[in-house]
C-alpha cells in the first residue's frame, strides 16, 4: 500500500470518527437545551403562581385533558437536585438554585457548541485534504 493510499484510508476514518463525535455533541447539546427550555419553564411558573391571586388553575395530566384545581401553595417547593433527591425549598432559594442551574445550562451548551465548531472546521478541513488526494489518485 502506497502512502498516498494509507493517507487516504486514515482520512477517511479521522473523518468518521470526527462525524461521529459531531453527532454525539448535536444530540447533547440539544438535550441540554429542551433541559434549560424545562428549567425556565418551571422558573417561570413558580414566580407566575407567586404573584397570582386567581382562586383556580388548570392541571394538564396528558393526552389533552386539563384538570381544574386550586392553586398550590407556593412559599415551599420540592425540587429535585439531582440523582432523584428531592429537597424541600423556599420559593426563593429555588428560584436562585433553578436560576444558578439554567446559568450553568448556557454555559455548557456555549462549550459544546464551540466543541462543535471546532470539528466541524476539522472535519472540513480532512474533507478538503481527502477530495485533494483523491483527485490526485485518479488522474
């Protein structure tokens, strides 16, 4: 086997790997983002039902039925902080620990979109060089 060929056969599983990896990231970084979509989610009901004086709310419980309830109490929540351990809080220490959370969110979709970034300059980079050498092999 030629260098020239060995080349190309290295490039072309750099090329998967990096595909891959791309991928892999894709599919965190959107999970990370329906995650911090739930978060502000929650925040934002906690401080709705807060500053709420209606006397009803509607309980959604799937499949398109909603069910009328009277508002929760809102001065204590349970929030899970992970590994299924759930805490009692006050509504403000939840809020600042849901807020704290949702900033770390950004901060790791920030870094895995700037790690996908870079692979994607990678992988276009060993496309470019594969297409190269590949055109040189076939003249």
């Amino acid at each position: 086997m030629s260098k020239e060929e060995e080349r190309i056969n290295n490039l072309v599983a750099e090329v998967r790997v990096l595909e891959s990896t791309f991928n892999d990231l894709s599919s965190r970084q959107n999970l990370l983002e329906r995650i911090l979509m739930e978060s502000r989610s929650s925040l934002d009901t906690i401080k709705g039902l807060s500053s709420s004086t209606t006397e009803e709310v509607l309980l959604p419980v799937g499949g398109g039925i909603l069910l009328r309830a009277s508002p929760p109490k809102t001065d204590k929540v349970l929030l899970n902080i992970g590994a299924n351990v759930v805490v009692e809080k006050s509504r403000d220490d939840a809020t600042k620990f849901m807020e704290t959370r949702a900033g770390e969110l950004e901060e790791d979709i920030v870094a895995i979109n700037s790690q996908r970034n870079q692979i994607a300059q990678r992988l276009e980079s060993d496309r470019r060089a594969l297409q190269s050498l590949l055109s040189r092999q076939g003249q």
